[in-house]
C-alpha cells in the first residue's frame, strides 16, 4: 500500500540534480558505516511498523494526513544538498522557493503585501505572531477561546504576557458577549480568532471580532493553523465562509502546510499583513549574513536554522496543485468536507448516537447514548477501542457537555464534560470510504452496547 512506484522519479530527478554540478572534481565522500546501511535502514523500517496506518482512509483520529508524493521526492531530493534557510550562504535555491511559496500561500489570503516565511509548525508559527503582538503592545493581554490551541496559553506565558481565556458558545466558537466583557476594560492587546480549533472544527466569528476591533483598535490574530485552507473550499457552510472571506483583514495568520497542505512534518507559515514589523526582528550578527545584499530569511524570523528541503516541498506541492479555487487542491478539501458531513448525518438519524453540532470543517463528534454523562463517556471509550480492534482508529475528546446540550434528551447530566469519540475526515479517500467506516463503528458499537 505504501508508494514504492515513484522511486523511479527520485532516481530521475537525482540525476538531473547531480548533472548541475557536473564540472566540480569528483571526490570520494567518507560515508562511516557505509557498508551497514542496508542492515541498518532495514531495522529501522521494523521499527516504523510499530505506528498507527495514518496513512490509511481507516485511520481517522488525529490531524495526520500523508504528504503529497512530489512533497516527499522533493524534499528528499533537495537532503542531497541539505540547505539552511536561514541564510543565502546556506540555501540559495530554496530560499527562493520558499519567498516564492510563501507569497502563493499570501495571495490566498488576499495579501499582495506581506512578510511572513516556514518555520517549524504552528507553535513557532504563533510563537512569532504573539511576539511581534507583544512587542507592538507592551504588557496589554492577549485573548483566545477556551478551544483555542493550548499553545497560546503556552507561548504567553514564555513572552510574559498576561492571558485570558475566553468562554465559548455552544458551537465550540469564542463567545462575543463573553469577549465584549472583557475588551471594554481597555488592556488587551490581541485577540486570536481561531479558523478551526483543534478540537472541532469550529471556526470563531471573525466578523464580529473585527467589529469590536473597529471601535477599540486591539490587533487580530488569526490562528488558522488547521483550517487556513479551507478558504478555497467552496462547500463550506454561510458563517464560515464569511469568516475566511475576512482573513485579509486581520494582522497576521498563521497556517501548517503539514496538515492540510500535504507537506512533511514540520512546516509551519507565520505571515504578517504589514512588511514594516519585519523591522522588529532587527539584529547586528557580525557573521552570519555576507554573500548577498538581498534579504535573508532570517532577518525576518526567530529561529535560526531552517530546512530549505522543507520550502523545495512545498514550493513542488503548489506548482503541482496551486492554490485556486475549484482546482484539484481545493476539490480534495471539498471532499473532506462532504465526508464529514455524510458521517455527521449518518450518526445524527441512528439512535445510538447523539451528536454536537454540525461539523464546518471535516472533524465530526460524537458519542454513545446512555442513561448519563458518566456511562456515555465509558461507552466511549470502550468503542473506541472495539473500533481500533476492527483497524478503524479513531480519537478521544474530553469536549464541554453544552456542546452536546440540544441533543442529550433524558441523558443525566452528573459530569460537566462528555467523553467523546472525534474523527478528523482530512483525506479526500474519506468520501468513498464513509461506508466502510460505519459499517465497522457499527459492529464496534453493537458490541458495546447490545443492539
């Protein structure tokens, strides 16, 4: 099942690649060990073995989704070289595709001007975002839902900048009456509008928090790490598109090409709507930069050394598929959409069931009906691990019961929160594959629960 077949274009490629350094003398390179690599590398695939098939439509969990094949040749292609980003000494060619990538990734989001560059993952991503918030706003607070990403918490802390976390409606979004209370009193300094939390799929109500931006002038971050793509989709429910309609708008975005937008781990983008903060990341290294009066990427980024195999992958990635409307990337985000709605009203019509609400990305929650809270969520886990027996691997959340609330019925509320089972739908293969699907979360669940 794994792909073997395009090795052949590896092969290719390299040979073009080694071509472009034909008039160099050839050396012997000193590879310790050379004579044990097979041995070697063959140990290390048994081990890899020990790992959920994340790439397989039956793996619906966590946020895993397999690159793109021409991200991966890429990206091992270019580990021929081994670039560092960081500087034009260290990755010339990647560099390049990495501005150039970056900007494609900015023109989805409306932003003809920007700075912004990869960086490791959404983490550092926003890392970035909240420390250029920080330095813009000494000391004022920065605001997130209670389903915003820990992370935020995390990173305000590590920048000594105080931290609300705001409540949420009964749609997993930030509640905007809870976050009026809280910006009249005049300190914040940031408020991150989440396009998809990690938990649901919920996308927070930009609109309105642009609004209340309007009248009391705090910066918008948008932590669109998970969903950020999904403004190319063109099924996505009348809120929601209104929502990624609006991303040009805010001050900085942040999105993970490594999880919707089919790259390696870690591939992070943090991009700001205003060059002018890249001033903010001046530093006076006496030895870093000397080959190029251009700009190096990391006059304009806290992390240091960078993979440029990471920015050839994702420059690939989107010359192959480019990021438009209606075209085969978007289509597969359509497809996850469709999937996750098929599954969501599948569980909504079988008794068995109860669900939250309807799904605006491609995460469905659920769980078992029972007698209360407390025995749903031991049901839960039991299915759960019925399902994972069957090779349909499935994930765990502890979500608020209010998000549950509408469809409970005589179910006893004796816990505040409801241990449920989340599918995150991110393959396109997962809209032919809903039948199978619940066809074996069915089986799980009888045997669970009795017919």
């Amino acid at each position: 099942m794994l792909d073997k077949g395009s090795l052949r274009i590896l092969g290719e490629a390299l040979e073009k690649l080694d071509a472009g350094f034909a008039a160099l003398p050839e050396f012997d390179a000193r590879v310790p060990g050379a004579e044990r690599i097979a041995e070697t590398l063959a140990a290390t695939a048994e081990r890899l073995q020990d790992n959920y098939p994340y790439f397989h439509p039956l793996y619906a969990g966590q946020m895993l989704k397999p690159p793109h094949p021409v991200a991966r040749l890429a990206y091992a292609l270019a580990q021929w070289i081994n670039p560092n980003n960081h500087a034009l000494d260290g990755g010339r060619a990647s560099s390049a595709m990495e501005k150039e990538a970056v900007a494609g990734i900015a023109e989805m989001f409306g932003w003809k001007e920007h700075t912004g560059h990869l960086c490791g993952g959404g983490t550092m991503a926003n890392l970035e975002a909240l420390w250029v918030a920080g330095q813009l706003a000494p000391g004022k607070k920065i605001l997130a839902s209670e389903q915003a990403h820990y992370t935020h918490a995390r990173i305000s802390g590590v920048l000594e900048l105080p931290f609300v976390a705001v409540a949420s409606d009964a749609r997993g979004r930030m509640d905007i009456r809870k976050l009026r209370e809280h910006i009249v009193r005049g300190d914040v300094g940031t408020v991150v509008a989440t396009m998809g939390t990690t938990a649901t799929g919920a996308v927070d109500p930009l609109a309105e928090i642009l609004e209340l931006r309007e009248k009391h002038g705090f910066r918008v971050h948008a932590d669109a790490a998970y969903g950020g793509y999904f403004g190319l989709a063109g099924n996505l429910g009348g809120e929601a598109r209104r929502g990624f309609d609006l991303l040009p708008r805010v001050d900085s975005v942040v999105i993970d090409p490594h999880k919707h937008g089919l790259q390696p781990y870690g591939c992070g983008c943090v991009l700001f709507g205003d060059p002018g903060v890249g001033k903010l990341y001046k530093h006076d290294s006496p030895y870093t930069y000397f080959s190029s009066k251009e700009m190096h990427l990391g006059e304009i980024s806290l992390e240091c050394s960078r993979p440029g195999a990471a920015a050839a992958a994702l420059w690939a990635t989107q010359k192959l598929l480019p990021l438009g409307k209606g075209g085969e990337f978007a289509l597969g985000l359509e497809d996850c959409r469709r999937a996750a709605i098929d599954l969501h009203e599948r569980l909504d019509k079988d008794a068995r069931f109860v669900v939250a609400f309807p799904p605006e990305l491609d995460i469905v929650v659920f769980a078992p009906r029972a007698a209360s809270v407390s025995e749903a969520s031991e049901r839960s886990r039991r299915i759960f691990e019925a399902a994972a027996r069957r090779n349909l691997h499935l994930a765990v959340a502890e979500l608020p019961v209010s998000f549950f609330a509408a469809n409970l019925r005589q179910m006893r509320k004796d816990r505040a929160s409801l241990t449920c089972l989340r599918s995150v739908l991110m393959k396109p293969e997962h809209k032919e594959w809903i039948g199978r699907i619940w066809e074996i979360l069915g089986e799980a669940t009888t045997e669970c629960m009795g017919d």
